[in-house]
C-alpha cells in the first residue's frame, strides 16, 4: 500500500511534467529591413525551422521558396510584387510541416514583427 508522501510526491511530479510539457513558445516573424512587395526578408523566432514557402492571398498553392542566409533569415527576391497577405509553410526541424495563415499583412512595416497563433 502506498503512503500518502509517495502519492503526493507522484502527484506533484505529474503535475510538473503536465506544466512543463505544455510549454510552448508562439511562433513570430520578423519582417527584415529593406523588405518591400518584392524583396521580403523573414526571420522566424524559433532556430528549429526549415523549408520555408509562401502562399500568396488567393493562391492555391506554396509557389514561392524562401531561402535560408545567415542569422536564420529567410529571403524571397520575386520580379513582381507579392499579393498580400501572405500564409507562410515551413518545415520543422524536429519533423512535418506547419502552416500559419495570414502571417505577413498587405501593409506590412520593415522591423515589425508578426505573431502568428502557432507554437512550437
């Protein structure tokens, strides 16, 4: 039979693994200086992020790859504008993708960053 301090002590350390395992970190973009319509720059909040694709508003598909610079920043350089806003598709380094939808807005601003109702 267990004591109550063995029950209480399996208690509490459930009750830790629950609060510490439910931790997470909410996913934000920052959008690059010197990013416009045609020249964006994203760097992800998180390091464990990979692949990164873009959606344009009213795409059907991810047809634009971003590519991974230095200081985990992503760069797109497209001829025309991109159509705003932008959902964002990426690859996490621990396994399968994720998508956040409208991350990036039609009147984005160089420097801000955009939350996203994801974590990782």
């Amino acid at each position: 039979m267990a004591s109550r301090y063995s029950i209480l002590l399996a208690t509490t350390a459930l009750a830790m693994l629950f609060a510490f395992g439910s931790c997470t970190t909410p996913l934000t973009f920052q959008v690059g200086k010197g990013s416009k319509p045609g020249h964006l720059v994203l760097t992800p909040n998180i390091a464990t992020i990979s692949d990164v694709e873009i959606k344009e508003h009213g795409g059907d598909d991810f047809s634009f790859t971003l590519k991974e610079g230095p200081a985990g920043t992503w760069t797109l350089d497209t001829k025309a504008p991109l159509k705003y806003p932008l959902c964002i598709r990426f690859a996490t380094k621990s396994g399968g993708y994720r998508i956040a939808d409208d991350v990036i807005p039609a009147d984005f601003k160089a420097g801000t960053t955009y939350k996203t109702t994801l974590s990782i």
